[in-house]
C-alpha cells in the first residue's frame, strides 16, 4: 500500500524545516565563524599594515614638509624683516 500523499508532504516539509534550519545553523554559525575571523585577521591586519603606514608615511611626511617649510619662510622673513630693519 502506498503511502498517503498528506504523509509524503509532511515528510518532506519536516525533512525540508530540520534540513534548512540545520544548514541555517551551522553554516551561519561557520560562516561567522570563519570568515568573520578571518576578515578581523586578514581587512583588518591589512587595514593597519596598509592604511596606518600610509597615514603615517604620508601624514607624517606632509606634516614635516609642511611645518619645515613654515618654519624656514618664518625664518627668512624675520631674517629679511631684521636685515630691513638695521639698514
């Protein structure tokens, strides 16, 4: 006797409800997991290698090339400032 068609369906629905929500469970779970630590691992290393090291390279190096720079013109101007004012 075969079974009854309402039977196969809730078989299938219960198969298809604990399947799904197994696979929801675990492969979130890994996903989390796994790729959310190696993004922290990976983004984030490169982000301080990468972006950090460029902020301070380029940062820095504008800041020290621009402060310098200010620093020399404020002394040429006082120098010629105090030349002027001894003529």
């Amino acid at each position: 006797m075969l079974p009854h068609p309402k039977s196969i369906h809730g078989e299938i629905d219960g198969w298809m409800d604990g399947w799904m929500d197994g696979w929801m469970d675990g492969w979130m779970d890994g996903w989390m997991d796994g790729w959310m630590d190696g993004w922290m691992d990976g983004w984030m290393d490169g982000w301080m290698d990468g972006w950090m090291d460029g902020w301070m390279d380029g940062w820095m190096d504008g800041w020290m090339d621009g402060w310098i720079d200010g620093l020399f013109i404020e002394i040429q101007e006082d120098t010629i400032a105090i030349s002027q004012w001894q003529k």
